[in-house]
C-alpha cells in the first residue's frame, strides 16, 4: 500500500503545483543529477554507519552477538529494500514534501521546521501505540521528533528532499531489516549465559543518546551552512 500512497502523494502535489506554475523538479528537487544522488548517498551511508555503531554498542554492553540469519535468499533482501524505501518515501513525501515547502512559504523556514517535526513525532504516537501514556507521549514527540526537524531542514537547506530521503533510509533500513529481531533482518541477536538486559537508563545511553546527538549535530551543521544548492526555489 506504501507505493499507493507515494504515486497518490506525488500526484496531489503535481496537481496542485502546477496550478501555481511549478513543477516537482523545482519545489521538491525531485530530478535525477549527480548532485542529488550524491545528497542521497551522504545521509544515507552517515545514518547506516550511525545505526550499524549504536547497534553494535548495544550488543556490547549487553553481551550478545549478531549473526547471519540462516536461509534468508536475495529476493528477501530484494523485498526488505522495497518495503524500507517505500515507507520512507511515503513519509518524507508527506511530512518534507509539498505541505513543507508551503509551509516555509507561508511561515518561514524555521516555524515551518518546527511545526513538521512536531507533527511528525506526534504521528509516531499512533504508529508506536503509545497515545494515552504521557510518559511516553512526551519521550516518542522528543525522540522522532528531533529526528523529524533534522530531515525537515535537510530540505529546506537543500531545496530536495534527496537527503532527508537518504538519512531516513539509512536508519530504517538497518534498524529494521539489517540489525534487528523483528524476524526479517539479514542479522539476528543471539545471546548466551553471560547476556544480560541493559536496565532503562543503560538502554537510553546506548541507543537513543547517540541519535539525538547525531540529529542534533546535523541540524546545526544544516543551519550554519548556507543553501547547499545554487539556486533557491520560490517558496511564495
């Protein structure tokens, strides 16, 4: 259903940016040059070696290891691509795409930012199911969130949304299908005697420190560079 939703997305916008005289290409950088693949590559390889290091840390300091799954075939891998991506690019195409660039029009880059961060946390409420707990209402908007301002300015400071795209990709593609126990990933955690369970604030150094550390490293980097892009698209 995810392509669904892309083609449907990506219709709409076209649609409603043609009827301002502009085009996919220009308002979301949605053209295929070097430049762009080269955005794409640089978030993607920085999220998959964010993930591939934190997961590795976390193995560490609980004392297990990650092995090859047994029997997993190429055209797994193949489907486990396709299902990342797709649900990556639905998201980015909601939260960066068309409404964003509006919204940067409308109200400024930074409030825009803000506000599609925050929808984008509060989103992740219904996905992770944690709507009515507070606690953790509160945790998930912070935590996604964070990460949802990082790709939003990976937007407007590239006028694409090649990098956002590649940093989300990276991190979920790993996350999920590479280092994970979700019983779909290339590598599985086996433990032993000597494992243990890291208790909640072992937990939260190990794996979500460094990615709030990573997201808000890249947002300053973002915010103190000028646009990444020769040419500035018109917002209004």
């Amino acid at each position: 259903m995810d392509i669904v939703g892309n083609l449907v997305i990506l219709a709409i916008s076209w649609f409603l940016l043609r009827l301002e005289h502009k085009s996919l290409q220009n308002a979301l950088g949605l053209n295929l040059s070097i430049y762009r693949l080269l955005q794409f590559m640089v978030g993607f390889l920085a999220t998959v070696t964010l993930a591939v290091l934190v997961h590795y840390t976390y193995a560490v300091a609980a004392n297990f290891t990650w092995v090859l799954r047994a029997n997993i075939s190429p055209y797994t891998l193949v489907l486990n691509v396709y299902a990342a991506l797709s649900l990556v690019l639905l998201q980015e195409l909601l939260f960066r795409g068309y409404l964003l660039y509006q919204g940067i029009g409308l109200l400024g880059e930074r409030s825009a930012n803000f506000i599609s961060a925050a929808a984008f946390g509060m989103y992740h409420w219904f996905i992770l199911g944690v709507f009515g707990n507070p606690f953790l209402m509160v945790w998930v908007l912070l935590t996604t969130g964070i990460w949802g301002l990082m790709f939003a300015y990976a937007f407007s400071k590239t006028h694409s949304l090649a990098l956002p795209v590649g940093l989300h990709f990276g991190w979920a593609f790993v996350d999920k299908y590479i280092l994970s126990d979700s019983g779909q990933s290339l590598l599985v955690p086996v433990t032993s005697i000597h494992s243990r369970y890291p208790n909640t604030i072992e937990s939260i150094m190990y794996l979500h420190l460094p990615k709030i550390a990573f997201a808000v490293l890249v947002i300053i980097l973002l915010i103190k560079s000028r646009s990444l892009v020769s040419s500035r698209p018109k917002y209004k």
